[in-house]
C-alpha cells in the first residue's frame, strides 16, 4: 500500500480519485460511471477540506517567544504557551505572539537642569515583557507595547532626575544620577508590566555656550593655580634669603670673634689661601712671572701679625 501512494500529495490524491473510479466502474458498469465522478469529486474535496483543517489547526512558538490566545468567544484567554506546536480551533481562536527577549531602545531627550543649562540626554535601555502578564498586556497596551510606554516614561524621568542636578553635577555624579534614573524607570515601567534589564546614559551633551564657560573656567583655574605658584616661590626665595643673610652674618660674626681672640687664624687663613693659588697655577698651562708678595705666596716670611709695626 505505501508502494502505490507514494510521497507526493498530488499523486496521491490522482491515485486515490483511480481506485474510487475503479471500483464504482466495476460494480455498476456503465450506467454507474456519474455516480462514481460524484463519489471521486467528494473524496476528493473531504481530503482537501482535512488537509487545510488539519494545516489551520497547528501553530509555531518559536524559540524566545511566547503565545496567547484570543478566542472569538470567550475573548483573551489566560494561558500562556511556550515554545513549541500548538492546537487551536480554526476561524474561532487566533494565536498573538510575542518576542520576550530583552530589545534595545534609545531615547533622546533634552532637559534643563537646575542652573537653568540645557543638556541633551541620550537614555538606552533593555526592554522586554513580563511574558506572565501576557494577557494583560495585550488587554491594555497590544502588541507594539514599548512604543506605547517607553517613550513617555523614558522622557518624563529624565526630566524629573536631571532638573534636580546643576550642569556641572551631571558630569561629577554621573553614577548617582544614573542610579537615581534607572530606579525611577524600573518602578514606572513595573506599572505596565515591563521589566527593563539595564539603563544606561549613553551620551551627555550640553549647549556650546555651557562648554566655552567651562572652558574659561578651567584656564582661569590653571592661570590662578599658576599665580600661587610663582608667589609660594617668591616666599621660598625670599626666605632663603634671610636665612642666607642670617647664615653670613652669623659666619662673620664668627671670624671676627676668632680673629679677635686667636690672632694666628688670620695666618691660617693666609696660608690656606696661598695653597689654593700654588694649585690653581700649577694646573694652568700658563707660565706666569709674578710676585710672590702680591700672591700671597711667601709663606716664610714674617706675618703682619708676627710683626705688626712692619
């Protein structure tokens, strides 16, 4: 039997219309054969008629999806089909999808904030729905649900958050502020039965006159950074000074004392002076005729201090 009926439908269906035409032909010959087109016709449409009944009955639930049924008489129904084949009833019940995974939105907003600055906002969030509430949310929202909501909210709580912030806060608390937003969003889209998987501030623009006043600022900033620097320097110089000065006096002050109770420290000073002038020559390539007297070089002779009345 499997031999004679092949895979093909439409063999198929041409083999069966055959074997009906053969068998009202052999039993009622010729006077038979309308009968038998009759019979062959109707067989052939009750197979059509089970094909398409057959075909209308069954429906996909693709992978990330879900499904709810709307009947023509008893309205949405709440049950929830997941993935797989499904049965319905043709004509009266009709399938709604839909796509539970997390969808990307952007919204652009721009917004004052407390000192009056305007600010162009950028707001991106994951979107998917509470595939519990299904139902519900084809009741209230239908199918194109996040273009119903997320705008609106999106909008309304960026305002809200950012008008509680000064321009320059938006940069500083960047974190607070997309915290405060995100919670925000979160609550106002569990109202429509929407859970947002992340909200992020993807971009944070202001006006041009805002970014030369900051711009302004930060050289001010630099220029009296700068200033203080130069006047601690002059402190520090002026201090190093004294201290310079204090050193100097003090070494004077010192010598003098020596010189008034050693008188030898004059002639150690001299001597030491003289050994410095011996190397300084002896390393030059210069040859040199000078006095010794003049150069301090005559160590053996009698000091001014030895003999004073010389």
């Amino acid at each position: 039997m499997s031999n004679q009926w092949g895979n093909d439908p439409q063999q198929q269906v041409k083999q069966a219309l055959r074997s009906v035409q053969r068998m009202f032909g052999s039993n009622g010959g010729r006077n038979n054969a309308p009968k038998g087109a009759i019979g062959a016709t109707a067989l052939l449409v009750g197979l059509s008629a089970l094909a398409w009944g057959v075909n209308a009955s069954l429906y996909n639930v693709d992978g990330g999806h879900r499904a709810i049924k709307y009947s023509r008489v008893n309205g949405v129904h709440p049950d929830i089909y997941g993935e797989g084949t499904h049965l319905r009833v043709p004509w009266l019940e009709t399938p709604i999808v839909y796509d539970v995974r997390a969808k990307p939105t952007s919204i652009q907003s721009l917004t004052g904030t407390k000192d009056l600055q305007m600010v162009n906002i950028v707001c991106r969030v994951l979107s998917r729905p509470d595939q519990h509430k299904l139902p519900v949310i084809y009741r209230t929202l239908g199918t194109d649900y996040d273009e119903r909501v997320l705008p609106s909210i999106i909008n309304e709580v960026l305002k809200s958050v950012v008008a509680q912030f000064n321009a320059s806060q938006l940069i500083t608390q960047r974190d607070r502020v997309s915290k405060m937003i995100r919670d925000q969003l979160t609550k106002r889209a569990l109202r429509f039965n929407l859970v947002l998987d992340d909200v992020s501030l993807t971009h944070i623009t202001f006006s041009p006159e805002f970014a030369s006043a900051v711009e302004a600022k930060q050289i001010a900033q630099q220029d009296a950074q700068r200033a203080a620097f130069i006047v601690e320097r002059a402190k520090q110089e002026k201090q190093s000074t004294v201290v310079r000065a204090d050193g100097e006096a003090r070494s004077a002050e010192l010598i003098g004392e020596a010189i008034k109770n050693q008188p030898g420290f004059l002639e150690l000073r001299r001597i030491e002076t003289a050994r410095d002038i011996a190397h300084t020559l002896q390393r030059s390539n210069n040859r040199l005729v000078l006095d010794a007297s003049s150069l301090l070089l005559n160590v053996t002779e009698p000091s001014s201090v030895e003999n004073p009345r010389k």
